[in-house]
C-alpha cells in the first residue's frame, strides 16, 4: 500500500492517534478483505495491519464523539491516514462533512450483542464522550504527526486517473476497467430507521403467511431493512419474525404479536438488552 509493505498484526493493546477518512457510495458492492460485501452505509473500517474482524472504539478528537466499528477490510491506502471509515460510521461519528479529521482507534472487546448489530450493519450504542482533560493529551500527540491530505473520491474522475488500490484485495480495490463493480441499487441492503408516528409505506395487504394473529394486539419493531435477506439474517441471529411492507421494499424485525402491553414491554426490553435501543413498541395492526 503506497509503496509499503504492512504485515497484519494482533496488538491486544493497540491504541493509536491519527487522521480518518471515508470511503462510501463509489465502492458500494465491492468486496472487503475479507470477502464480505461492503455496504457504505453500514458501521464497518478499512485499517493496515489490524486482524479482520476487529473491533475498535473510534474517537472524534475535536469533539469527543466514541462509537463502536468493525474493521472487515484493508485500507487506507495512504500513509499519512490511519484508518478509513465507511460513510455511515464517519456520519455516526460526526465527521462525514469533513475531508480527514484527527481520531483515536483502540482495539476493544465489545459483548456478542454489539457484534451481531455491527455485523447486521447497524450501529452499536454510542460511547460516553471522552472527558476533556483525556482529549488534551490525545490532541498534543495528534499534533506531532504531519496532517493528512483529504482523499479524492474515487467516484469523481474515471478509474484510469485515480490513485487506486490495485492489490486485488478490499472494499478500495477497483479493477483498471471500465467495469467497475459497483452496485447499480444504492439503498441494496441498507439499514432504515424509521421515525416513529410517521407512516413510511402503505398499509401491508393481507398475507397467509404474514398476517398479524388475532390475539395479539402489540408488536416490537428492532429495525427495519431495504433487503430481505439482512432482515432474515438479523431475525434468526435475535429470535425475531420478519414481516414485508406492501411493496416488498421494506423488511421489518419484529418480536411478537403481544397480547398485553406489559407482554410488549418485556419484549422491548429484551431488544434494547440486545443493543437495538431504537426498537419500539407498535399497534399490530
């Protein structure tokens, strides 16, 4: 990468200041290193040497900002950023308006539950902000490294021009054609928060195999995709059902039906144990 060779490394303690980026829509459907497929709206990091996956607290030096990332692919290919976020976590961690950005990576053990949500491409909960007098420190280190260029983005000039990662290997990787594998549906996949009391598609139509039982009235909502086979995946990894909009291009996550609101609490309860903190509580119908 940029003419160095970087050996992958398990560093238990690994904890580094340094500039980020992001990569998104321009390499969506790409493979990452390790053979997933990149989704720019999911909560996932290209790094050099980290093993794949890890999991590493990212922080936002001018803010404080912390949020949970899983590192699946290789990457920045440019020696003076140390690790490349996709859009969605740079957009969680409040940076994604910016070119590069100051950051603290260290390596965590986050519970299972916080894996299978960045694994499903949701977000874990959100860190505490780390404290003032622990930032002035951080921030003098990041002072003492030369600053970081902002990246072009690859989607902004033809793949013959670009500087590009021509490994074979990662979600940056774009091969020297005009055919460049990028997905043709930029919402494949992606994960929808939808606001509560606002109605996002039409009323379901009545389904055999999707319909509400009778004796329930209450539902749980975990999350909400755009590609069934996310959904099906969260649901089996959480014990949930999944149940389609009306014109199949909603898939929703539910635990459920209830027949009491104290039998819906305690199933909310059970989705916000597992880290969905955005799961609530519907009518059934």
């Amino acid at each position: 990468m940029g003419g160095k060779t970087y050996t992958p490394e398990d560093v238990a303690s690994y904890d580094e200041v340094g500039y980020a980026s992001w990569y998104g829509q321009e390499l969506a459907g790409n493979s990452t290193a390790n053979g997933e497929t990149f989704n720019p709206d999911g909560i996932s990091a290209a790094h050099k040497t980290l093993p794949l996956p890890t999991y590493v607290e990212v922080t936002a030096l001018d803010t404080g900002r912390t949020i949970l990332v899983r590192v699946n692919d290789r990457g920045p290919f440019a020696n003076d950023r140390l690790i490349d976020l996709s859009h969605g976590a740079a957009k969680q961690l409040g940076i994604d308006r910016k070119g590069v950005a100051g950051v603290r990576v260290r390596k965590v053990n986050p519970n299972e539950q916080e894996r299978a949500v960045l694994r499903s491409g949701a977000a874990a909960t959100q860190r505490i902000d780390t404290p003032d007098s622990l930032l002035s420190i951080l921030r003098k280190n990041l002072a003492k490294l030369p600053t970081a260029k902002a990246p072009d983005r690859q989607i902004s000039r033809p793949v013959e021009t670009a500087q590009v990662n021509n490994s074979g290997v990662g979600a940056s990787y774009v091969p020297v054609s005009n055919n460049v594998p990028i997905s043709s549906q930029k919402n494949a996949g992606k994960f929808i928060v939808e606001q509560a009391g606002k109605p996002t598609v039409s009323k379901p139509k009545p389904s055999p195999t999707k319909k509400t039982s009778s004796s329930g009235q209450y539902v749980v909502q975990v999350a909400a995709f755009s590609n069934k086979a996310r959904a099906d995946a969260l649901a089996r990894q959480i014990g949930a059902k999944v149940i389609s909009g009306a014109n199949g291009s909603i898939w929703r996550v539910r635990y459920g039906p209830y027949a009491t609101t104290d039998d819906a609490k305690a199933g909310l309860a059970q989705a916000q144990k597992r880290g969905y903190n955005e799961a609530r509580i519907l009518r059934a119908n």
